[in-house]
C-alpha cells in the first residue's frame, strides 16, 4: 500500500530503524500526481510512513503536489 514501510528488526542501526508518519492535507490531482495509478482525495488528511533518511525527500515531495504537512510523529518498531 502507499505510504507504508516494513522494517526488520535485525541488524538495522538506529537511525534506520526511525520511521516517521505524515498527516497530509491539501494534496490535489495535477500533472505531478496523474503519474500515479491512483486519484488524490481532495478532502480530508492522508497519512503517509517514511523512514528516517527519506523525510527531506517525502516533504520536498509533499510541497512540490500542493500539500501541507499538519503533523508529524515518530513510530515505534516493534522488534
């Protein structure tokens, strides 16, 4: 599913096994997302998981479909 990370809890170090969810409002259907196999919902949040060292890559993302990050939390991995 979009949005969803899947980590091991072996041998991963710590700031890898860091993973963050976005709670993401104003995302719009335009020539950026029609690359995409689905449609953006144009009411209410989407949530989307990103590990660690993508968060610069994922907002830059957000910004550059016309989103707005509302929130931001850390997610524990259960090991």
């Amino acid at each position: 599913m979009f949005g969803q990370t899947t980590l091991g809890a072996s041998s991963v170090s710590s700031s890898a096994s860091r993973v963050f969810r976005y709670e993401v409002v104003g995302l719009t259907q335009n020539q950026e997302t029609d690359k995409n196999k689905f449609d953006i919902r144009r009411s209410g949040s989407i949530f989307i998981t990103v590990p660690y060292k993508r968060m610069n890559e994922e907002m830059r993302r957000i910004t550059r479909l016309g989103g707005k990050i509302v929130k931001i939390e850390a997610l524990t991995v259960a090991e």
